[in-house]
C-alpha cells in the first residue's frame, strides 16, 4: 500500500498543474532511500518516473534524469540513520545540485539545443537556473514535509502504544 502511495503520489506531482521542475520524485526518491530496501526505493522512484513518462513522453535524456533519481535514491541512504533538519536540507540540496548537473550536461551532450562548445555548456547551464531554484524548492518543501510527515506518524503510533498500555 505504500509503495502505490508513493508511486501516485509522484507520477500525480508530474502530472498536475505545477511549477516546472517543482515536483515531488526527488523527495520520495530521497525519502525512501532513507526508509527503505534500494530495490524497494527504485522500484517506487523509477516506476513512478516510467508511469508520468508515458502520459507526458519520453525524450533523449531520459537517462540521465532517471540516473540522476537513482544517485538521489543512493543520497537517502545518507538519511538512513541520523536525520535532523539540517542533515536533511543538506543532502536534499546536493541531490537538487547533482540532479541540476547530470542532467543539464545531457542536454548539452545532445547538442539539440546548445553547441558542444564550452560557451554552450555555459548558455545552458545558465538557462536552465530558473529550473534549478524550482526543483531545489520542491525537493526541500516535500522531503521535509515526507520526513516531518513520518516523525508525526511514529509520535501518535508511539503514543497510542502508551494509551492502549495505560488503559488495561
């Protein structure tokens, strides 16, 4: 059940009217890294990605961006432990940087848009920053509500334990 939960919860963050770039695959890439088995975490990141792709198309630097879930996946485990605020701003922030990256050095690979030229490399990595600040801003809203979300579950279950103990 979590596993379509998270599935739906990505492919619809694609899917619906949003800012570009500002959704919630690198958070739930992220999180359940952090959370669970790396097969698990792909399978619910790389599915997710698989399923929207369908409905909005597939294009040529499809591997980089699903490499570049899979490196955020891989950054989760870094959460696996200790986790604190700060620790999980940080590496959601260099999962945006390395995503921001990856990819965009795809795109100038391609070289449809920008010339192979170090000029053109610049050119796109400089248009592409409106893109970066929306996905850095997704993936830090969502993986600290994904994280917050969690802390707040495991209190009440916590808390019910307690409640259920104290009223044998």
């Amino acid at each position: 059940m979590e596993i379509l939960f998270f599935i739906c919860i990505s492919v619809l963050s694609r899917l619906i009217p949003h800012l570009p770039n500002m959704t919630a695959v690198g958070a739930i890439a992220l999180f359940t890294g952090a959370k669970y088995s790396i097969q698990k975490s792909l399978f619910i990141t790389l599915t997710a990605m698989v399923c929207s792709d369908i409905v909005l198309g597939f294009h040529p630097v499809m591997w980089a961006t699903y490499g570049s879930f899979t490196i955020a996946v891989l950054l989760g485990r870094l959460l696996k432990k200790r986790n604190n605020w700060k620790r999980i701003a940080f590496i959601a922030t260099i999962s945006s940087f390395q995503f921001f990256i990856l990819t965009n050095f795809a795109v100038w690979l391609t070289g449809l848009m920008y010339p192979k030229t170090l000029s053109g490399l610049i050119e796109c990595y400089f248009m592409a920053l409106p893109f970066f600040r929306n996905s850095l801003l997704g993936d830090l809203f969502y993986t600290m509500m994904f994280f917050s979300a969690f802390e707040i579950v495991a209190k009440l279950r916590s808390f019910h334990r307690i409640r259920v103990l104290l009223l044998r």
